[in-house]
C-alpha cells in the first residue's frame, strides 16, 4: 500500500465517522423533540386550590381534541325520592263496580215505576171492592202480594247497593264511591274508567309525617327515562302493612303505564331553607377513593374537581348535593374520565421524579 492509498483511507475514515455522529446528534434532536412534543401534550400543571381541591390546566391543543364538552349544571327543585316505590293500580275492579252499581240503579228505578203502578192497581182495587164487589176479596189479595214481592225486592236491591258503597269504601274510599255513583264528566278520575289514565298508591314515609301531603309529585319508571307528573286524589283507606307511613292515590295522565309497575316518585322541592340538588348527567360522574367527583370549568381550560353527595339516581343521572357547586358552574360532561386519568398521569410522574 502506497502513501496515497493511505491518506484516502484516513480521509475516508475520518468522513465516516463525522457522518456517524451527524447522525447521533440528528437523532439526539428528535428525540428531545418528541419528549417535548410528549410533555407539551400534558398537562400543564395540577395543582391544590384555595379550597384544597385539586385543579387541571390543559393547554388548548388536548382540550381541542379530546372531545372534552361543558354545559351549565342543572339545579333541580326536587326533593329526595321517597324510599318506597309508587305502584300502577289494577283499576278493573273498579270499573266492575261500577257497572254493577248502574245495573242496580236501573233495577231499583225499573222496580219502583213498577211498584207505583201496581199500587194505582191495588187502591183501584180497593175502591171497586168497596164498591158491592166488583172486585173480589182473593184478587184484592194477590194485588196486595204483588206489592209485597216487589217492595221485598226493591230492599234486596237497596241492601245489595249499599253492601256494594260499603265494599268501594272499604277498598277504594269515599272519592271513588262518588266516582262510580255520580255522574260527574268534569272530573278527572273519569279518565281512570275511559282507560285514559292511571291510579298510583305510594306509601309516604312516616318522617315525612309532620309535612303536608304534596299535592304533585313525579313520577319515573325505575327503568325509563320518562318523567310522569302525579296529582294527588285522596288519602287510601288501606295500608301496606310491611310499611310505617300514610298511603296516598295519585293520578297520572297516561295510559302507557303497565298495571303493577314500580315507579319512584319525587316530589317539587318547594320548601324554604331546602338544601339545593342538581341534577347531574352520568357521563359527567368519576370516582376516585371510593367518593363521586365532578369537574367543572371555572375559567379556560382549567379544571376543578369537586365531590358530590349521590342522593337518588334519576332519569339520566343522579339527583346530588354539594356545597362546592353553584348555579352558574359549567359542568363537564364529556371527558370527566380523560380528566382524571391526565390527574392520575401527572401523580405519577411526579412520584417518579421523587
């Protein structure tokens, strides 16, 4: 090997190894990049407010794209569900009742026009019998037994409608007697015999006693979604014997509901000095430790996590309290998960650097 071959093999070399480590660095460089680009998509800083709750901010590009949705949380004027469920009446029997009453009515008015006829009869009778006997005694008689059949059966009939008041107010009470016997269109139970309407009976709890009977109260299926409004018709004559309160009957304006169904029933919160409920979305629900959380967007892209008191579980959600929300928070209710996972990413990596 000559002199010339080896000065271009070192220079050839010495080109390598400048382009390995142009590479090294190149490669260093996008690395660095990618860690950033890695952190910059994080969150910006987590951190414990004023009231010791802890706070998100993400920058704009991840709340942009990660679907996060606000709107105004919904106060509710409900109060707590009572803790028994409202069931849809069999109102057959009722309507049975009902027929019967009117067949009676109709067989006590046909009796008694026949009654008054039959004693025209009879006192004519009497006069022509009075009158040198153009009437015999025996048909005199037979007038009389008539009169005696049909007055017999006119107190049967009398005694069957009132075994059958007592039996309607035994089992359904004085309002629904007066349903059945009179003729009234303008109430509102008439839609209970026309199968336009439904008869609810819920027990009240005894703690709720002392306060005066709701007159409106909703309703919902425990399965549904819907939301019925029930008003109140009379106190039942009958009670639940496995359970301490007041029974009650109420109306709802639908015929969709099926006799039997369980349905939990709110009443509006109209009371003073009632602590104040939500009405929060499911989707809008974490949990973490074993409590139920929110988040709420007190300014732009800043996130407070907030606890909340579960009450009752209604329509799409659940009826809640807390002391930390107020009626113009915006409350998240899409991305609460993605929240609290960015929360737990950024626990973690803190830990680490620990």
């Amino acid at each position: 090997m000559n002199k010339k071959s080896l000065i271009i093999i070192v220079v050839q070399s010495f080109v390598i190894m400048i382009l390995i480590w142009v590479v090294i660095f190149i490669g260093s460089d996008e690395f660095t990049d990618d860690s950033l680009v890695e952190e910059d998509e994080s969150i910006s800083f987590l951190e414990i407010n004023a009231d010791g709750l802890s706070q998100v901010r993400l920058n704009q590009s991840i709340v942009k794209n990660s679907g996060i949705v606000t709107e105004k949380i919904q106060t509710s004027d409900k109060k707590m569900s009572f803790s028994n469920y409202g069931i849809v009446q069999a109102t057959d029997t009722l309507i049975d009742l009902k027929n019967i009453h009117d067949q009676l009515l109709q067989d006590i008015a046909t009796l008694q026009n026949q009654k008054k006829a039959e004693e025209k009869k009879y006192f004519a009778f009497l006069e022509l019998n009075k009158d040198e006997k153009n009437i015999s005694d025996q048909v005199l008689l037979d007038q009389e037994a008539i009169l005696n059949n049909l007055a017999v059966t006119l107190e049967k009939k009398a005694t069957l409608k009132n075994n059958l008041k007592q039996k309607v107010m035994t089992q359904w009470g004085d309002k629904f007697y007066r349903l059945i016997s009179e003729n009234e269109d303008k109430s509102n139970l008439k839609k209970i015999l026309q199968g336009n309407a439904r008869l609810i009976k819920i027990t009240l709890p005894s703690a709720e006693s002392n306060n005066p009977v709701p007159k409106k109260i909703i309703f919902s299926p425990i399965n549904g979604n819907n939301e019925i409004e029930g008003t109140f018709v009379a106190e039942a004559p009958t009670i639940e014997p496995s359970i301490l309160g007041q029974t009650f009957y109420y109306l709802i304006n639908s015929s969709e509901l099926r006799i039997g169904s369980k349905l939990v029933g709110f009443y509006k919160n109209d009371q003073k000095n009632q602590k104040k409920l939500y009405e929060i979305p499911n989707s809008a629900i974490v949990w973490s430790n074993g409590i139920s959380w929110v988040y709420t967007e007190t300014e732009s892209n800043l996130f407070i996590k907030k606890p909340i008191n579960l009450i009752n579980e209604i329509k799409s959600g659940w009826l809640a309290e807390s002391k930390l929300l107020n009626d113009q928070d915006l409350l998240v209710i899409n991305g609460a998960q993605l929240l609290l996972s960015e929360e737990y990413k950024y626990q973690i990596k803190n830990e680490n650097e620990d």
